[in-house]
C-alpha cells in the first residue's frame, strides 16, 4: 500500500513538472514574441523612421526596409514621407491635395488680389532626424504655410496690379521659387516647383479690367475702319493721278496729231449716220435714210 502511494505522488509530481515546463514554454514563445515585435521594424518605401533613445536623449532615422533595434531601449516614435508632396493654398476641390486657404497680398498700387498656389517639395532624408528634433511633424504649419506667404505678399507688393495678370506673372512665380527654395532649404526642406494656380481680383478690378477690354476691342475696331478709309483715299488719289495723267498723255497726242479729233468725233456718231470729212475744217454730217433716198 505504501508503494502505491509512492507511486502516485512520483506521477503528480511528474505531472506537475511537465505542466509546469509546457507553461513555461509558452512564456518563453510570448516573450521571444515579444522581443522580436519590439526589435524588429519595419519602414515603407519612401519613407523614413525616427528612432528614439530615452536613455540618451537623441534620436536617429532609419531608411525603408527591415531594421533591429534595442528593444526596450529604442522605440520608433515618427514615421516621414520624404518623397515629392504638393501643398496647395487655395480652394481646390478637384485634386487630392493638402489644401488651406489662398494667400491675400496688396499690390503696388493698393490693389487687393487672392492668389491659390501649389508648392512641389520634399524632406531632405539625409537631415529628418535634425528636422524632427528642431521643428516636428507639423513642419507644414510652423515653416511652409507662413514662409510661403511671407515671399508672397513681399514680392506681389513689388508689381502694381496691371503687372500681376499680365506677362509678369510668370516672373512673379520665378521670384517666389527663388526664394522659397532658398528660405526652406533652411529647415531641411526642398522645394522642386512653385506654380500660380489662380489670381483672383477684386470686383471693382475685374469690372475695370473689363470695361477696358471692350474699350480695346473699339480702338483696334476704330483703327481698322481709318486704316481702310486711308487705304480706299489713296487708292482713289492714285486712281485720279492715272486719269489726269491719261488726259494729260491724249491731250498731248491730240495737239501732236490733229486729225485724231476728227476720227474720235466721226467713231462717236450714231451708226445711222454719214459723215463726209471735207478738209481738216469741216465735217459734214448725212442722215442714212436721205443718202438711201438719194441713191434710188
């Protein structure tokens, strides 16, 4: 009976052991698991990652693909798109893009006009980690919004308004490149491109704008009508300038040879009529109906 019972307690404690064992596998599977789940990241294409270090307080980036870090002692706090991005300010409702409010900038000459305007640009992978530490992920509103809109209204303020919606424009998208570019660069951000969308003015502009179309329309409308009546002067100057030459040429001719009056007079009587040429003098004039009588 003894050694039955020692037998039984062998197999619970046996038994214990391998339950034991089991649970301790399956700890040791959650926290291999675990510490793999927290040393392991992956980063996307395009992107990069901040990895932070509490211990020592400084944070680096890592680039897309698989990476290992310390687990426990490194974590990934910020994930960066460093491809090209466009941000559009302006009312925009047909493209997927970041969109906020048009920039308001004076002119010159006091004119009020809104301006939507799309910047092209990119993270400097090589400087996200600074970037991250200096300025953070809304690098859009603390550094591209209120840049851009500084350049802007600086330089629109430069161009009295005729020089806005005109051929300057496009001068006035070089000038806010430039300078973006380099004010950006400052920040850890590239620009590639900065395009005027749109210029909208004010009512009162637009109607002046306008109306000085339509005066521009009747000017050249003006202009061409005087250029055709000159043309249509000269060409009847030049035309009175040939007849008075030809008289002047006949008239000579005429005194030159004076037979020939007698000959235009005689080929411009009726057919009905003979004409009997009695000397340089005189002509004689016949009806045709008393020369028939006279022949029977």
């Amino acid at each position: 009976m003894g050694d039955n019972t020692i037998n039984m307690n062998n197999y619970k404690f046996n038994k214990d052991l391998k339950g034991s064992n089991t649970l301790y596998i399956i700890i040791a599977v959650f926290a291999i698991i675990l510490l793999l789940q927290k040393s392991l990241v992956i980063v996307d294409v395009g992107t990069r990652t901040i990895v932070f270090t509490p211990i020592l307080g400084k944070t680096r980036s890592i680039s897309e693909g698989l990476h290992f870090i310390v687990p426990f002692l490194e974590y990934p706090i910020q994930k960066y798109d460093v491809r090209e991005q466009t941000y559009t300010m302006g009312a925009v409702s047909d493209e997927r893009v970041v969109g906020d409010q048009g920039i308001v900038a004076l002119t010159s000459d006091g004119q009020k006009i809104m301006m939507d305007m799309s910047l092209i640009y990119r993270l400097d992978p090589a400087t996200i980690a600074t970037m991250h530490q200096e300025i953070g992920p809304q690098y859009l509103d603390k550094i591209v919004r209120p840049q851009i809109r500084s350049i802007t209204r600086n330089i629109v303020a430069e161009y009295p308004v005729e020089k806005v919606y005109s051929e300057e424009r496009n001068e006035i998208q070089d000038k806010i490149y430039d300078r973006a570019q380099k004010e950006l660069n400052k920040y850890f951000i590239l620009v590639s491109k900065v395009l005027i969308r749109k210029i909208t003015f004010s009512p009162e502009f637009a109607k002046a704008v306008e109306q000085k179309q339509v005066a521009l329309q009747e000017a050249q409308r003006m202009k061409y009508v005087n250029q055709k009546e000159e043309l249509e002067k000269e060409r009847k100057i030049i035309e009175a300038s040939g007849i008075s030459k030809a008289y002047e040429i006949e008239g000579q001719t005429l005194r030159k040879y004076p037979e020939l009056i007698q000959m235009k007079y005689v080929n411009k009587l009726s057919p009905g009529v003979k004409t009997i040429i009695s000397d340089q003098a005189s002509i004689i004039n016949f009806p045709a109906d008393l020369l028939k009588e006279g022949k029977k």
